[in-house]
C-alpha cells in the first residue's frame, strides 16, 4: 500500500514538472513570436517608432498660434515635427509631442521695434532642419523678447538676425 501511495506521489510530481516545463515553454514560444511580430512591422525596428512625422507650411495662421504677441509677421517657413501617437488604429493611444522649427520674415517696423525695446546678445543657434533649408545669419538673442512673444504652454527659443526670426519651439 506505502508503495503504491509512493509511486502515485512519484507520478503527480512527474506531471507537475512536466505541465510546469510545458508553461514556460509555451509562454517563451509566444513572447517570442509577439517580440517579433513588434519588430518586423517596421524594418528600421525600434529607432522607427522614434522617427518623427514630418510636415512643412507657409501658413501665417500658424504664427498667431504659435507667437500670439508677434506684430509684423509677413511670411513663414516651417516645419512641424511630431513625435508619439499612433498611427496605426490598432495601437493603443500615446502622448503626442511637436516641434515646430522655421523662419518668420516681420516688416521692417516691427524688427526695428523690436530691437530697440529688447537687449539682445551674439548667439549661434544649433539647430537643424530636416524639411526646409537653413538660412546662414548673425543671430541675436532676447530671453525677455522670447518670452514674450512664445505662446504659453511651449518651451523653446527664438533669435533675431534684421527683420528675420529664427524658432525652435516644442511642446516637449
């Protein structure tokens, strides 16, 4: 009788190692097939879910968002970064960063304006575009002037070289 209890103990231990060996397997067999389904959605792997979507416009509309206290904006050439989201539909919703970097040409009257309410200091920008080209300057900065001007909310700096003002700007 004490051997048959035993063998039936020996045998439920087998199983369990055995079902145990068999769950590990099967959960190493799936994380693998859904890292790699993850992965080869996108060729470049994880750098492309970093890449941001990039857009271009001229749309003065967009400087009284951005600058609701710049005067004198005549044109603008920018490009609008956006980093996070989804776009896929089967994604599940993610934070949503922008950057928005270009050139806005002000008349005249308002760079004169503005360089004489503001003490601006020699300054080389880093910055780089990907969708517009870079215009050389001698680029002046005003922390004050920025900060008028930037609407609230956005983080970043502007500079001023004669009547053209060069932004980076983000929500980051």
């Amino acid at each position: 009788m004490k051997e048959e209890h035993i063998a039936k103990v020996g045998n439920s231990k087998k199983s369990f190692i055995m079902i145990y060996v068999l769950l590990v397997l099967m959960i190493c067999i799936t994380g693998c097939t859904v890292r790699g389904k993850i992965s080869n959605n996108d060729s470049s792997g994880e750098e492309a879910s970093m890449k941001p979507s990039i857009s271009t416009t001229t749309n003065l509309e967009v400087v009284v968002k951005l600058f609701p206290n710049l005067e004198g904006a005549e044109t603008i050439e920018m490009e609008q970064l956006k980093y996070g989201g989804s776009s896929s539909p089967r994604s599940l919703p993610a934070p949503v960063d922008y950057q928005y970097r270009g050139y806005i040409t002000l008349t005249e009257e308002a760079s004169t304006k503005y360089t004489q309410n503001y003490i601006f200091t020699d300054a080389e920008p880093k910055i780089s575009f990907e969708a517009i080209k870079e215009r050389k300057g001698q680029w002046k900065y005003s922390y004050d002037f920025q900060k008028e001007i930037i609407k609230s909310g956005l983080v970043g700096d502007v500079w001023l070289d004669g009547n053209t003002l060069l932004f980076s700007i983000g929500t980051m």
